[in-house]
C-alpha cells in the first residue's frame, strides 16, 4: 500500500511537467496560429 502511493506520487511529480509543456505547445500553437 505504501508502495502504491510511493509510485503513484511519484509518476504524479514526473507528469506536471508534462503537461504544463504539452499545454504551453497548445497554447503557442493557437496564439502562433491565429
């Protein structure tokens, strides 16, 4: 169980930057664009 949330936190930390970059691409690609 423990374990479980290791991971899980884990995989959280690693997945913000992910999608802040996947949603500043979105967003530089709708303001370059229009």
């Amino acid at each position: 169980r423990i374990a479980t949330v290791v991971i899980g936190g884990v995989m959280a930390v690693e997945a913000v930057p992910m999608v802040l970059s996947a949603m500043g691409f979105t967003a530089a690609g709708i303001a370059s664009s229009s």
